[in-house]
C-alpha cells in the first residue's frame, strides 16, 4: 500500500478512578479516498497488536 502522507496520533493518560491509568489513543488526520479507508482497516489490527504487546511489557501494580 503506497503511503500518501502522515497521519495524526494524540495519546491523553488520565486516572481512570481505581488507583490506574486510562490511556485513550486517536488516529487521525488521514487523508480523503479510498486508499486512506484501507489504510484505516490496516491499522485497526495493527494497534489491537501493538498496544496489547505493550500491555504485555508493563509492570503491573497493585
């Protein structure tokens, strides 16, 4: 898939009122068409494994 620029990602943490934290994550900025639907559809599979490999390498604490 040919890529056709970059696209936006904002990350906010904040308490998710049980001693931890939420980590909301928002991919954006993509770019009008029909490849930026496909690109779309590649990346949702793609962050389901990143963040739950980091999930994985976090220490977890009581």
């Amino acid at each position: 898939m040919a890529r056709t620029g970059p696209t936006e990602l904002t990350v906010t943490f904040s308490d998710d009122g049980a001693g931890g934290t939420r980590v909301d994550l928002v991919h954006g900025g993509w770019p009008p068409g029909e490849s930026a639907s496909a690109r779309r559809e590649t990346y949702d599979a793609d962050w389901t494994l990143v963040l739950g490999r980091l999930a994985l390498a976090l220490p977890v604490t009581a």
